[in-house]
C-alpha cells in the first residue's frame, strides 16, 4: 500500500523504508534501518526526483502512482547514480516510457553501463548553472561530484527554496513515519547515526563537500532534501554547522577516542588504565574494543573527537587484525587534525607500534605524541609511570587549546 507524505503542498517524499538490511553497501551495519528517498513535484509539469534501492520497489512504484495523481510523469532529475538511488530506474522507464530523465552527462555515461535501455534518446543533459522550469518552479542545477561519486549533481528550487542534495546531509535510520527532522530529536537519536553515515559514506570527500557547500551558501534555502534520512526545514545552520566541521576535519568535541585491540585483556587493561588517569583530569573519555564495536562506529567516533589513542598487541608481526582494518579505514577516510598516542604489547617480538605509527603518518596532520607505552605480555607497575606521562601529554593538548 502507498505511504507518502507531503514536504510541502506541491512536493511529496515518495521514498521508501527498509528495516531488514544487514549491512549498507555490505558493510555498514544499519540496526535501525535506512530510508531511500525520493521526491515528487507537482507544477505544470511533473518532476520525480531519484529513485529508490530494488529492495523497496513496490512501495515506491506505489507512491509515485498514487502521488501521481492520475498525471503523467514528466520529467526525472537524477542526482546520483549508486544504485541504492538508481536500481529502480529501468523499472520506472518501463512503467513511464515517455518520461524525460534530466541529468549531466557523467549520469548519463554511468546509467549506460548500468542499463541497457536507449539513454540518449531519454536523457536531457543539462549543465552546472543551467535552469530548468517546470511551470512556476524554476530549478539550477550544481555539480557536487564525489559527494559521494563523480557524477553527483544537486538540484536548488528557487521557487520553493529546496536543496535536494543527493548523498549530503543524509543519515542512516529508517523514518518511522516522521519526515521532518524537527518531528524527532535529531541530536539525542539521530546525530550519531548522521556522523557514521557522514564519515563512512562522504568523510574522505571532505575537500569536495566544502566546495559544495562554498556553493549553496549563496543560495536562500529552506529546505535540504537529502537521499536519505529526514527533510530539514529548521535549525539548518546547525546542521551545515556539523557538515562544516566533519568536513574540514575539525573535531566537534574535546576528548579521546581509545580504540584497543586486545586478545587476552592485558592491551585492554593498559588502555583502561590510560582511561582512569584522563578520567581524573576531567577529560571526557570513549573506549571501544576494535574487535566487538565494527570499525564504522570507530571512525565516527574519531570523527567526532580531538585526541586519539590507539592499544595493539602484536598479532603475526604485524597490528592485531581487526586493529589493521580499522586502522586502514581511518587511514582511507582521510581523518586529520587530530593528537594521537600509541600503546602496544608483544610478548615476544613488539612491532605493532611502529606499524601504527607508521599509519597515522599517513594522514594529515595527525601529531602522534613521543609518549608511548610497549607492553611485554601484561603492565607492570613500574610502567605506570609511562602512562602518567601520557595521559599528562594528552591534557596538555587540552589545556593549550582552551
Ligand atoms: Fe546513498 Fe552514494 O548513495
């Protein structure tokens, strides 16, 4: 059965709901579901914008039809082609044939490899700047490409001052019947689940995201329409406020993420030793076990904190293997601007520190103190004085900074 909901009187959300995905893109855990959004226009013209995941077809097709309204479909903008945006599109072509698909020609190039319909012949290729009206709305089209792919495009409706903007701004979550983001409370049950989708999905792109936002700064926007999770239409600027600081990489918070990889608890219980002394001081604390909390949760966190410490055993002469894939995931989603510290154990050949070391020199401007702690199976208490000293050079990082 059909279940949409207005955005505003002439714009409905004809997106969809899926609480049984495991894994997003098979590999980000969704335990409270996704939404796949997509829009509707009704003005002289009927506009859809995007598509939906193959997994919640029929309730869109559903939609669109009801939505509809007994009209024809006119035109389609497509933002994004990752096919939790597109899989559905040869099936609306077939339901639509006569449909216009409005995109850039990156789109276009990308929908021919993946469908095999006549794209030319229903695309209309339209150009960063370019306008397009529709009968009282009159819509600019801007290029955001690796926000999340190369041929991501957002679309400004200068009528009714929406930004429909692809990836941007999404978050993971199911809707549970709100819309709005108003209609919740974003920052209490939303906010982490909109950083991991930020820092795991765009937070590589961090550089693009602050072009596109440079963009539509200029633009007089009401509402942000995102491809996933809730349509905001309050409290924007608080919002872009987080994109802006994820996006250039500046922590939201003082305090330190200790991320641990430990077999038999000895790793562990130096790294909740380290916790106990910046506890003492005041200074806010988050701990995971890399090999329990998966690594998309991690890197969100460090997203979200200034300081970071990182405790590894030695595991084949290398870094503990859940720690490597965290570690090489950090690594790859471009994280910087942070103060790191390193502990690590071996029993009888140390070398994960170096190697973690060695990793956070990869990325730009991570300052990894020279207080550092190796662990010979378990901690002595005479290495106790080490971990004074670290959690002193950690404080006093924050203390400098305030
Ligand atoms: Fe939600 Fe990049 O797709």
């Amino acid at each position: 059965m059909y279940c949409f909901r207005k955005v505003t009187d002439d714009l409905y959300w004809v997106g969809a709901n899926d609480r049984r995905l495991a894994m997003f893109e098979g590999v980000y855990s969704v335990p409270r579901g996704v939404s796949y959004n997509s829009y509707l226009l009704h003005d002289e013209k009927t506009v859809l914008f995007d598509t939906v995941d193959a997994a919640v077809a029929e309730v869109f097709f559903e939609n669109v039809e009801k939505a509809l309204d007994g009209r024809h479909l006119d035109y389609l903008i497509v933002h994004h082609m990752e096919p939790d945006h597109s899989a559905t599109l040869t099936g609306l072509v077939r339901r639509y044939p006569d449909v216009k698909i409005v995109c850039n020609q990156k789109t276009a190039g990308m929908m021919k490899q993946f469908f095999s319909f006549d794209v030319d012949s229903m695309t209309q290729i339209v150009k960063e700047g370019e306008t397009f009206c529709s009968g009282k709305h009159t819509m600019t089209f801007l290029n955001a490409p690796m926000v999340h792919w190369p041929e991501v495009m957002m679309t400004y409706d200068e009528t009714n001052k929406a930004l429909f903007t692809a990836d941007a701004f999404g978050t993971f979550g199911a809707l549970n019947g709100a819309l709005f983001a108003d209609e919740v409370d974003f920052e209490r049950d939303y906010l982490d689940e909109a950083r991991r989708y930020y820092a795991n999905i765009v937070g590589k792109y961090g550089t693009q995201v602050l072009t596109v936002l440079k963009k539509v700064s200029s633009k007089d926007v009401a509402f942000l329409c995102p491809l996933h999770g809730f349509v905001w239409r309050e409290k924007l600027d608080w919002y872009v406020d987080k994109y802006m600081h994820w996006a250039s990489y500046k922590p939201e918070k003082k305090g330190v993420v200790i991320a641990y990889a430990s077999v038999y608890h000895h790793t562990e219980n130096a790294a909740e030793c380290l916790a106990v002394r910046l506890r003492e001081k005041g200074i806010p604390t988050v701990m995971f076990d890399v090999s329990v909390t998966p690594a998309s949760e991690v890197v969100a966190a460090v997203f979200e904190y200034s300081h970071l410490v990182l405790a590894s055993t030695t595991y084949n002469a290398g870094i503990f293997v859940q720690m490597e894939n965290f570690l090489s995931d950090l690594v790859a989603h471009n994280i910087q601007n942070r103060t790191a510290a390193v502990i690590e154990n071996g029993s009888w050949a140390l070398s994960s520190g170096k190697l973690m070391k060695e990793q956070l020199g990869k990325c730009k401007n991570v300052t990894v103190l020279e207080e550092t702690l190796s662990i010979k199976s378990a901690l002595k208490e005479e290495q106790l004085v080490q971990l004074d000293a670290m959690a002193e050079a950690l404080a006093a990082g924050f203390t400098a900074a305030e």
